[in-house]
C-alpha cells in the first residue's frame, strides 16, 4: 500500500471512529430530555436545588466571588442559579469609542470572514449562511462577505449576553431545529451544526450597519430568553418579530454592553459584523479565552 493511500485508510478510520463515538447524539431524544432537564432546574425543594448548586460548583469550580449574590443556598432554583447576574464592577466595559465588546463569558470558537456564503465551524466543517439565518435571502445579502465570531459558554461560565455595540433592534428570528451538544467535541464532528440547531436571530441597526447577534441552543438547553420578550418557547414553526414604531410600535434601543438575553443552560453567541466594517483584536484567535466587556474589535476608521 503506497504511503497516500495508508494515510487516506488512517484518516478514514479515524473519521469514522469520531462519527460512531457520536452516535449518542443522533440517537439521544433531544428535546424530550431537554424538557425534563427544564422541570429538574426549576424544582425549588431546598434539598434538591442546594445538592444541584453545590455539586455543579465543585464539577466546574464555578466562581462565586464575582456573583451579585454570592451564597449558592439563597438561589431559589437551578435555573435561577445558572443565569445569576454578576457584580456590578466584575466585567468592565471597554470605554473606548471605537471598541466593540466581547457580548458573553467563553471562548472563541472560531472567527473570520463569511466565504462564498459559508462560515468555518471547525478544521473540514462549513456551515452555511441561508441556513444559519432562517433562508431568508434578504437577511443573507446583508451579510454577504461579513466578519463573523463565534464564543463558545462552557457550563462554568456566566450566561448572560451583553450588546457588543449600541443598536436598534430592527428584526428577531426564532429557527427551530436540533439540540445537539455544541461542545468542542460535537463542533469538530457534526456537520452544519449551528446551522441546524434551535435558534435566535436578533438583528440591530448600528453605527456601523446591520449586525447580528445570533444565540444558538443545545441539548439541554432549556430556553432562551431576551430582555425585551421574555422566554422564546420552543416551536416546530419558524417565528420573525419585527421591530420599530413602523411595524408595530414596540422600539428596542440597547447601548453597548447592555444585558440583551440569556442561556438557560449553556450554548453558543455567533455575531455578523459588516463587510470591511470591523477589525478584530489581534489577540483574539481560536481557543482564546475571553470576558464580556473586553475589546473584541474596533471599527475602522477607513469608512
């Protein structure tokens, strides 16, 4: 067997191998133990949410110091525990004028520019744009050739998400779809993945033009809800909510590192900059650590 061939068989192999080691994921019904896992975090007997908490921080070792409230036992809830506020000072927001900031607590999954309609997931793995924004080619022609980032929220990290510039909600879309785990392991293995999992599309007028900030679900992933609609609940429908006094009277107007929506349960922010609008931070590459408030990018003053 000649040296190309035996490395094909190898990686073959190993593809294969990756594809059979997630068989749980395909197999797994998602959304019914994703509704249990929505009643367990919501059950408020002292002593079944405190062993929750308290074995969630040791699993993950889960920082309460820079929590609002601090003391696991005074959450009347899981759910309630998991999306906990922060202290007012523990996530700065970049003061400078030009800044756009880091929307969630994570790590960078990936980032780039959106190619010939397509979005890196992971080494080998696209996702398309249509897909990702509900097929509506309008949507998509906003953000053709557009700069994209994606933070993954580990079960440790804080679940809130905060605007990365001041903007204008112009339209909000929820895509049903899967609940696959989005973690490292599934985003290098399953194909289109943010694609087709549930989703929130939220879509702001900015300063600098459209920008989307877009919340994906996942297994367990009990919900997600925005400041200004409460908790999206789960639809086999696609839903658009149109936003502005135009449409229906209701205007959402949120400044930079404002709270925009949460995770009940963890997941994934992907966000949608303009073409040649942006320039990301040069520290910011894959696997980088970052925290809501930080720089992720700065406008360009060449426009």
């Amino acid at each position: 067997m000649s040296k190309h061939l035996y490395s094909s068989a190898i990686q073959t192999a190993v593809t294969w191998k990756t594809k059979l080691g997630l068989l749980d994921q395909y197999l797994t019904p998602q959304h019914l133990l994703t509704r249990c896992m929505r009643r367990l975090t919501r059950v408020r007997a002292p002593w079944f949410k405190d062993r929750q908490i308290q074995w969630f921080i040791r699993r993950y070792q889960v920082d309460m110091t820079i929590a609002a409230q601090p003391h696991p036992s005074s959450y009347p809830d899981f759910n309630t525990f998991f999306t906990r506020a922060l202290k007012a000072n523990a996530r700065p927001i970049a003061t400078a004028r030009d800044a756009i900031t880091c929307p969630a607590d994570g790590v960078v999954s990936q980032l780039g520019d959106v190619e010939h309609g397509r979005l890196l997931q992971a080494k080998g793995y696209y996702f398309d744009l249509t897909n990702l924004l509900g097929g509506s080619p309008a949507r998509t022609m906003a953000f053709q050739n557009s700069r994209f980032v994606t933070i993954y929220l580990s079960p440790r990290d804080y679940h809130r998400v905060h605007m990365p510039l001041a903007g204008r909600l112009r339209e909000m879309v929820y895509i049903p779809g899967r609940l696959f785990s989005v973690s490292p392991r599934t985003t290098k293995a399953i194909p289109e993945l943010f694609a087709r999992n549930e989703r929130l599309v939220t879509i702001f007028d900015t300063a600098i033009g459209p920008v989307a900030v877009i919340l994906v679900g996942a297994m367990f992933v009990a919900g997600i809800e925005t400041m200004w609609s409460g908790l999206i609940e789960h639809s086999k429908q696609l839903i658009e909510w149109n936003y502005g006094p135009a449409d229906n009277g209701q205007e959402v107007t949120l400044e930079r590192g404002a709270e925009m929506g949460r995770f009940n349960m963890g997941s994934t922010v992907i966000l949608l900059f303009p073409a040649n609008r942006v320039e990301l931070a040069a520290a910011l590459t894959p696997n980088a650590p970052v925290k809501i408030g930080e720089s992720l990018a700065t406008i360009r003053a060449d426009r």
